[in-house]
C-alpha cells in the first residue's frame, strides 16, 4: 500500500530508473498539518488587526472578506504546495540535497564526501545523521521525511554504498 505523499519520483526528473534514479522524499503530513494550521492562526490575527482598523476608521466592515479570502486562499496553496510540491530530501546518483529542514547544517553534498551513515535519537526524536569526511554531518529529523524510515535509511545506505 502506497502511502500519499511518500518518496516519489520528480516529475521535473523524469521517471526514476531503478534504485538509483532520482528520488524525493517530501514533507510529513503532521508537519504539513502544523504549518498549515500555523497560517490559519496567522490569518486570524490578520483578521483581528484589520477588524480594529476598519472599526477605528469607521470603514464598512464589508471590507473584511478582502483579507479574510487572500489569507484563506493563501493557507490553502501553503498547504497544496507543501503536500505536493516541497520536498525535504532529493538523492540522486550524484548526492543528496536537504531542504526546509532547519539545523540540518549541510544541506547538499556529493556520495563521495559521505563517510558515514548512522541513525540516532536525541530527546525521543529519531534522525538520520550524514557525516562527511571532513567532519562536517547532515542531520535530517526522519520525523520531517514522509514515507517509511525503515526504507529511507535502507536507500540512503544502499545509496552510499554504490558511490564511485
């Protein structure tokens, strides 16, 4: 069974060509759910500023759908975009590329500057830890990635181990 927004081919990258073809993983459904429930709060807010502003300038209160629709509008594309569009893990034949995760301190490198793949946990929160030859590491939360772990370590490792 096939788990929506899983790792998946790009369709900017053409079908994925075996294990070692493009991959990308994209962003969990519960983080999509925060953020996208982040933005409903943050229209909220933008709805009680221009509440007091059109009360303040004794403007008609009609004017209020103006926000109201932009901000419903724009949480709704946050969301599409973060479900179907971002994406939190690119790998590729080449290397790996990290995005929207914050602290993951280096966020692209080519196989060949990986030395080492492990897991770890830190306050009950697994990541997976890239270390590069020349000390630096990669720190994804695989909390952040949607999919299976299990499977995103198997290919992360399996990957590395193909490098030339």
């Amino acid at each position: 069974m096939s788990t929506p927004g899983a790792a998946s081919p790009s369709p900017a990258d053409g079908p994925a060509d075996g294990p070692a073809g493009p991959r990308v993983y994209r962003m969990a459904p519960p983080l999509v759910a925060r953020l996208v429930g982040s933005s409903f709060v943050g229209v909220a807010l933008l709805l009680f500023v221009t509440t007091a502003v059109v009360y303040a300038a004794g403007l008609s209160g009609d004017l209020l759908v103006i926000p109201l629709l932009l901000g419903v509008a724009g949480s709704f594309t946050l969301g599409w975009w973060l479900r179907s569009r971002a994406w939190v893990l690119r790998l590729d034949a080449d290397g790996y590329a990290v995005r929207l995760v914050r602290g993951a301190r280096v966020t692209d490198a080519a196989w060949s500057e990986v030395r080492e793949v492990l897991t770890t946990t830190t306050s009950g929160h697994p990541y997976l830890v890239l270390r590069l030859g020349d000390g630096r590491e990669t720190v994804i939360p695989v909390e952040a990635v949607a999919g299976d772990r299990e499977q995103l370590v198997r290919e992360v490792r399996a990957r590395l181990q193909r490098r030339g």
